[in-house]
C-alpha cells in the first residue's frame, strides 16, 4: 500500500524540514515547494493526499494558492500557516476553503490531529449521508451541495433558519460526512442551561470548586473532543459566556473551574438559531467577535413553503414512520398540504399528520383532518366552530379514548373486535392504543 503524499511549501528550510520529519514519522511522504509557482506545479503533475502552505510566500500568498485550489485541486485538503494571532486570515482562509489552520510556533500535537483529520476526508467527499435530507426541491439540493462542502473542512459554520426546518439534522449530517464522524457529536441547547451553571456544564469543574462540586465533572467541550459540539439557540448564551467561548475557539483550549491548568481541546463547532444573529449584534445583544467567528461559514435551511412538493415527500415518510401504513392523503389533503405556509416547517408537519391519522376513518386523510391553523392561531376543520389547535386536539383525544375504552369493554378487550366496532383497521386501532396511552 503506498504511503499517503502531502506537499509541503515553505521557503523557510527550518520549517519544511520540520514538517517533513513530522510527516514522515507519521508514515507520509512529502514534496516541497518554496513558492506559489512551484505549488501549483507541484499540484498540477501529482496527485497530493494533502498540502500545507504557508501564509506569506515570495512571489504570493497562501490565500491566493488556496483560492486557486478550490478550481484546480478540489479533493485536496489544504490547511494554512498563519502567523500567531492573525485570527483575521486565519478565518479567511476557511472562507476561501482551507481546511483548517495553523499558527505559528507550530504546535505538534495540533499539527498531527490535523493531518489525521486532513486524511480521512474521502477525495471527492461521500454524500450518502445527506439522503436523509428527504426531498427533491433544487433548495433542498443546494442544502445536500452545501453540506458535502462544509463537511469536508474544520471551519466553523453557523446553520440558519425558521424553527422546525431540522437545523440539528444539518448539524449532524455535517459531522457524519466528515472525518470527525467517528468521534462523538454532542447537541446542547444553549437556551436550556442556567446562567450559573453553563461555566460547569462547557469547560468542567474541579471536586471542591464550589458548593455542591463533589466530583470532577466532564465539560461539554471535553465530552465533544475529536467530535463535533453543535450550539444549538447560540444567541441565547449571555454576553460573559460569549467572551469565554470566544477564547476557546481562538486558543483551543478550555479551563475547567476551579481548575490551575488549561486543557487542549479538539473540537470542531457547529452553531444554530432561528434569531438573527446580525441584527443581535447590532443591538449589542451578541459579540460581534464571537459572530465573526462562528459565522465563517453561514448555512442556510430553506423553509418548508419554499421547497415544493418536498411536502409531499416528507408526509409519505412520516405517515410511514408513524407506524400507519393504511393511511393515504386524498387530493383535498394534498392540495391542502402543497398551499399552506407552514409557520412551524417540518415540526409542523409532523404534529399535523400525526394528530390526522387518529381523526381520519379508512385510512383515508381528507383536509378537513389536517386541522390547519387559521391567520388568527385557530385551527379550522371538520366544519366546526373554531378552537384552538391545544384545546380541540385535547378534547378529541379525550373523547376517542372514552370511545376506544368503551369498545374494548364491549369486545372483552379483543382488539380485532373493538376495531371493526369503531370502524378502524387494526393497525389504525393500535396505533391510537399506543398514543392514547390507554395500555
């Protein structure tokens, strides 16, 4: 089998001949070069599994080589040598499409989990994973096209979007097709954690380190480390979290409380909010900083009215995985689904068929079963008087269960029996069963 290639440029010989002994006793082979010419030469004639490239080159910079890369050498991972403090090109570089970066004095250890990371990205990238992105709208294509991209690199990125478009499935498809995919992926919702804790619960704590602290606790960052943390609802983290979190990412390393010593971190991190971050800022609420950071790549999850008949797609599988395989969508039903706006996206959805498998009968789902909600926050259907969506799926489910009750005394709780009784199929009768509780 044939040593892995990466090519190394630097014009400075202490440096090259560090990274190529640091290489080569990790069994990788390399090739120099001292200039930008010479790398896209270099990259031109061979086939490279890797490359690093300095900032500053005499006739050019990493930048520009990164840049050309992207047209010229896609499958190639390149990570960048930036001077130490430079986070300004550091996060240019991820936007141009580096994979991640370094800084100098370089620092070995961090430069080996690179180039194990840099390595196990496949040369075009594997995109199975993103065919649990149900849909086949050309949003939701763009969405699959933008994710086999930003998988591929460490860069932060920010995943937009309205509530319940599946921004925390983005978040794991990102971690799942790339080479973190075997370390852990650790989801927090930042909105969830009391301020006095949210210390404790991300960086760890020391046993002693304050009241109630009787055992050493893992951090979040230190449960994610050679994984993916996924900040979920980041705008809701307050401003001194903010700063604490923003050091992190800048120097890699986290300080459990009560804790003397720093501890080396690697993790990549993946945010989302349905907020506008941007307008945060500008209102002081959110460190502009700490925006820049997360944000250098932004990742967009279209609204479910935007993608077409991908509602209808997804209400197939979710009928499906609701254990119903009877229940079909009339055209009522359909045109209904394909015109409404879907405030809530694809939760909504879900919600929705979930509570019109229990009120059709046949097995057949008509509009009126959808119970959509008005302009006013009313639900509208079955020709009755408007109620609200919580209080009329709490009445109905009050009073099917009485009925499913009543007919399984009737039938001395045989099920086959109660069901025609009431009309069902017997999956449709165990389907209420179980969500009803009543067993």
């Amino acid at each position: 089998m044939n040593k892995p290639l990466a090519l190394v440029i630097d014009d400075e010989p202490d440096i090259c001949e560090l990274l190529t002994l640091t290489l080569g006793r990790m069994g990788i082979a390399t090739e120099t070069a001292v200039d930008v010419t010479g790398a896209k030469k270099a990259l031109r004639a061979t086939q490279f599994d890797l490359c690093l490239t300095d900032m500053r080159l005499p006739d050019g910079d990493g930048l520009e080589l990164v840049e050309w890369m992207q047209e010229n050498a896609a499958g190639v991972p390149v990570a960048v040598i930036t001077a130490h403090g430079n986070v300004e090109t550091a996060v240019q570089a991820l936007k141009l499409g580096a994979f991640d970066f370094l800084s100098k004095p370089l620092d070995l250890k961090n430069l080996r989990t690179i180039i194990e990371n840099a390595l196990k990205l496949s040369p075009r990238g594997d995109s199975s994973d993103t065919k649990r992105l149900i849909g086949k709208s050309p949003a939701l294509q763009e969405l699959r096209d933008m994710i086999d991209k930003v998988s591929r690199s460490q860069a932060p990125v920010h995943i937009a979007g309205e509530s319940g478009t599946g921004k925390e499935l983005v978040a794991r498809l990102i971690h799942d097709s790339g080479p973190r995919a075997d370390g852990a992926f650790v989801p927090v919702n930042c909105g969830a954690i009391p301020s006095e804790l949210m210390e404790s619960e991300f960086f760890g704590h020391k046993k002693g380190s304050f009241t109630g602290a009787i055992n050493d606790k893992t951090g979040l960052f230190q449960s994610a480390a050679g994984g993916t943390l996924f900040l979920d609802e980041i705008g809701d983290l307050p401003l001194p979290m903010q700063v604490k979190l923003l050091r992190v990412i800048q120097e890699k390393t986290v300080r459990p409380v009560g804790s003397a010593k720093e501890e080396a971190v690697d993790v990549r991190i993946l945010s989302a909010t349905h907020s506008d971050l941007a307008a945060m800022v500008t209102a002081g609420e959110f460190r502009e900083d700490l925006f820049y950071r997360i944000n250098v790549i932004e990742l967009l999850v279209p609204p479910l009215r935007d993608r077409g008949d991908d509602v209808l797609i997804l209400a197939e599988r979710i009928l499906k995985r609701l254990g119903d395989h009877d229940a079909t969508l009339d055209d009522s039903a359909r045109k209904t689904l394909l015109t409404y706006a879907f405030p809530g996206n694809v939760r909504e959805l879900e919600n929705m068929l979930e509570r019109a498998v229990t009120l059709s009968s046949g097995g057949t789902i008509s509009a009126d079963d959808l119970q959509m909600r008005t302009a006013n926050g009313h639900s509208k259907g079955h020709g009755s008087a408007t109620a609200t969506a919580t209080d009329l799926g709490d009445q109905l489910e009050d009073v099917q269960r009485q009925a499913i009750v009543d007919a399984l005394e009737k039938t001395h709780y045989n099920k086959t029996a109660a069901a025609e009784l009431l009309g069902l199929s017997f999956r449709q009768l165990r389907y209420r069963i179980k969500k009803l509780g009543i067993e």
